[in-house]
C-alpha cells in the first residue's frame, strides 16, 4: 500500500466521522435561541420555526432570528 492510498483512506475516514458527529449534533435541540423560536423534534432530525409576518417559518436559527429582529 503507497503513501498516498493511505492519506486519502485517512481522509476518507476522517470526513466519513465529521458527517457522523454532524448528524448527531443536528439531532440535539440548541438552547441558544430567540425567545419566538419553536423546536420541533421528528424522527428526521430537528426543525426550527417562527411565526413571522403573520406566518409560520421554517429555517436555521440564524436565519430565523434575523427575520424576527429585522
């Protein structure tokens, strides 16, 4: 086995665990929000919501609380 084959399986390992841990950090709720952001848990993961202009608004949470503030 060269050098290079094991670098990339490094690598391959590597952004194979960061996708894992994304998606287990996705599947936690964040508590760092605005207080008019809802959390809706589904066994697809975690969604956030707004009621902004008169309807309800699914986003990130950045993206939420700059519609919200604005």
């Amino acid at each position: 086995m060269r050098l290079s084959d094991v670098i990339k399986a490094r690598q391959s390992k590597q952004i194979s665990d960061e996708k894992r841990w994304a998606k287990a950090d996705a599947a936690k709720p964040r508590t760092d929000l605005h207080p008019a952001i809802g959390v809706m848990m589904t066994a697809k993961g975690v969604k956030y919501y707004a009621y902004v202009g008169g309807v309800y608004r699914e986003g990130s949470p950045e993206h939420l609380t700059n519609l919200l503030v604005d």
